[in-house]
C-alpha cells in the first residue's frame, strides 16, 4: 500500500510559484512576458490564489516574518500539525495535517523552491533593501493530497521598507471523489488562508504563531 507522500509530484510547471514571487518582488526584469508566469501554466483547471497583506515595517520585521516562514511557524499558526523537517529547503517533503485532534485529513507536500533572506552585517539596520527583497518558499503536491499543484508563502520587503506577505497556489481536486467535493474544498482553501494571513501579523508582531 503507498502511503500519503511517496511517489513524484502531481502536476506540472514545478516551481512556478517561484517565477510568480520573483515577479512580485521585482527580480524578475524580463522581456515583457507575464511575471506572474501564468501564462506557463499548461494544464487547463488550475484555480490560482493569491493574497498579499502589508504586517509592518523594517528589517527587523521582515525577518521574523522570512524566519516563521521558513521554519514552518505560518502553517503551525493556522492550526495545522507539521511533520517533516526543520526547515523549508528544496527537496524536502512535509506532511501537514488539517482537522482537529486525531481526525487529521494529511497533505503531504515537497519543497520546490526556497530562499533565505539576505544576511546583513547590523542586524538593527532599518534602512530599505536593495529593490524587491525576499524570502520564503514553495512546496508542491505528493499522491495522497487532496489537491494537485502548488502553493507558496513570501515575505517582501519594500523599498520604503514596508513588509508584506503573500500566499500563491494553483491547484485543482486530485481526483473525482474531490471534484465532487471542490466546493466544500474552496471553502476550506479560504479558510486556512485566512489563518495563513492571521498567523503572518501574530508572527510579524513578535508574538507567538
């Protein structure tokens, strides 16, 4: 029997999430195309997500954000139970579950991509990045998830040296059993982004996820 999380991942365009971040954060200085990278997305059904909310300002700010972020502190605020690693680094696989108590519907992921924030020589130096600062990381579908494609959680630092946060996915129900359900599945998508976004100011405030 495979159990949730072995095999390869479900959907194409692996990292296409990171193409998205880039473009937001402005390091990504193409030739006109889409920086958003949507228009790469081959595979017809995929539902994008994206939410983005300003949690403060400084570097100080923007790197507890980055470090919650890469140590799995986002998706443990939103209330979910993580196994897996220390840390978000490419190649690394993560079983969340979401539910409560012992009734926990797991969702194994593998990370894509990842990025750390820039070391800076005076950790209470204020002053604003170089353009479009960011750190975070991508993780995308392994068989036993409900949902095929990928997901990933950002934290920008402005020119002006305001700190955001993002959440990106495009996904689409992994089977027909989860086709049936995909309102019910969309519902619970703005759900645990909502808590994403909750867990991202608690987080950015210094306080506990």
């Amino acid at each position: 029997m495979r159990h949730p999380g072995h095999g390869e991942l479900t959907y194409p365009e692996h990292g296409l999430t990171g193409i998205f971040a880039r473009g937001l954060s402005g390091q990504d200085h193409g030739n006109g195309a889409d920086p958003t990278g949507r228009d790469s997305v081959t595979a017809p059904g995929y539902r994008w997500v994206h939410k983005s909310i300003v949690v403060g300002s400084g570097r100080a700010v923007y790197e507890r954000l980055a470090e919650g972020i890469l140590s799995w502190e986002i998706q443990r605020g939103a209330g979910l139970a993580v196994r897996g690693p220390d840390r978000a680094v490419p190649g690394a696989r993560v079983i969340s579950g979401f539910g409560l108590g012992d009734l926990r519907l797991p969702v194994p992921c593998q990370v894509v991509w990842a990025q750390e924030p820039v070391a800076t020589v005076d950790p209470d130096e204020q002053c604003g990045p170089a353009r479009g600062e960011m750190a975070g990381f991508g993780y995308g579908t392994l068989p036993g998830h409900p949902a095929s494609g990928e997901e990933a959680f950002i934290a920008r630092f402005g020119e002006d040296g305001a700190v955001r946060f993002d959440v990106l996915a495009f996904s689409k129900p992994a089977g027909l059993i989860f086709r049936l359900a995909a309102p019910v599945t969309t519902l619970s998508q703005r759900l645990i982004t909502q808590r994403y976004l909750h867990a991202a100011r608690r987080i950015a405030a210094g306080g506990s996820p």
